[in-house]
C-alpha cells in the first residue's frame, strides 16, 4: 500500500542539480522522496530509467520494513532489495540502469548486472565491476564500508534463486524475507536464514525453492 505502508504520496523531483550547480550524474531517495539528476559524464537523465526508479522507491520501502542500516553488510542487503525489486520492476533482463548508462563510462551499456555482476570489467578498480562471491568480498571504508560494491554478492545470490525456480516465485520469497524476517542490523547469514525460511513458509519445506 504505496511506499510506506498506509497509502502516503509517492513524490519524485526530476531536473536535479548538485548544490554547487553542476549536472547530477545520480538519483537517490532521501529518506522521503526520490529525487533525478538529468546525469551527466555517467549517464543521460536518470527519470528515463524504470529500473533506476524502482531501485529508488524500494529504498522507500526498505525503510518502512527491514529499516536496514546503510553501512556494511546491512547497507549491501539494503542496495541489493533496491536492486532486486528494481529489476522486478523492469522484468525483461537482470541489469539495472540500462536505458540510461553511457558506453563511454561503462561499456556493457548498464551500471550493475545481477547474472554477472563483473559486468564486463575485470577489477573493481573500473567503472561498473561488483565482487561476485564471498572471495572478492570488499573489507575497506569506502561508499559506507561497500554497500554499493558488496550488493553484488547478495545480487548474484538472488540471481542464482530466481534464474533457477523463476522471478515468480523469487519475488514473493525475497518480498517476506524483507517484510518478515529481516532487522536493521541483519547480515548476509541472516539473510540466507530469512530467504529459506520464507521459501519454506509459502512452497514447504522439501520443495525445490527451498533448496533449489
Ligand atoms: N548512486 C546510487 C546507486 O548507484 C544511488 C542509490 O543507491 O540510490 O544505486
Ligand atoms: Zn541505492
């Protein structure tokens, strides 16, 4: 029931600026209302992306259920819900960002890739490059201790769920892990435990979503 939970307005503000004036080459949810830069070196106007904008709201959500705080491994869980029901929203492929990224800045056309979030690149020193597993898990400050970088991990994780048993099924197990289960502190183990848990709650606890 909208964003919040009780039916509250779902507000969007496009043709954003950096307060210094310059072109915003990003979008983000402030913690009340999305908010579109037209980009810039990155990407073209950020409003034009279904998936962006869904990525953008699930944050909404997200704070409104799990609360997930934005730091670490949480703030990772919180990106990838963003990611994932952002490209739940824009069904036909596993990218984020892909109506809007510049070739020039990251040459696969997206800015993140669920099925492979290499993303064509080979460190993540390049533009557009997600650690993939557990062995190129990211352990430095930057972006809030990676919450951006390690999302990759929990967005193959998902990946590899729904390409199995279908986006169908995935969606409403992912949907109460989130709604159900998850806290503002949960790490990815709990995350492991919060989506068998649901799976197990909505198809059984032998079935092929539980351990596909
Ligand atoms: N620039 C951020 C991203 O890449 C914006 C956000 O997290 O909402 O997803
Ligand atoms: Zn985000």
């Amino acid at each position: 029931n909208s964003i919040n939970g009780t039916g509250g307005n779902v507000t969007s503000i496009i043709n954003v600026n950096n307060k210094n004036g310059t072109k915003m080459d990003n979008a983000y949810w402030n913690g009340e209302m999305m908010f579109y830069g037209n980009g810039n070196t990155a990407f073209t106007p950020l409003a034009g992306s279904l998936d962006v904008a869904g990525h953008e709201m699930t944050h909404g959500v997200v704070q409104n259920t799990a609360g997930l705080e934005y730091q670490g491994q949480s703030g990772a869980i919180n990106e990838s819900m963003a990611d994932i029901f952002g490209s739940l929203m824009d069904r036909d492929d596993w990218q984020i960002g892909d109506d809007i990224t510049k070739t020039t800045y990251i040459p696969s056309g997206a800015l993140r890739d669920l099925s492979d979030p290499h993303n064509g690149r080979t460190s993540l020193s390049q533009n557009g490059y997600q650690p993939k597993t557990m062995s190129e898990y990211y352990t430095g400050t930057d972006d809030n201790g990676g919450v951006h970088i390690n999302s990759g991990i929990v967005n193959y994780a998902y990946y590899l769920i729904a390409n199995t048993i279908g986006k169908d099924k995935a969606e409403k197990i992912y949907y109460r892990a989130l709604t159900t289960y998850l806290t503002s502190q949960s790490q990815f183990i709990d995350l492991r435990k919060a989506v068998i848990k649901s799976a197990e709650d909505l198809y059984g606890n032998v079935s092929t979503e539980t351990f596909p």
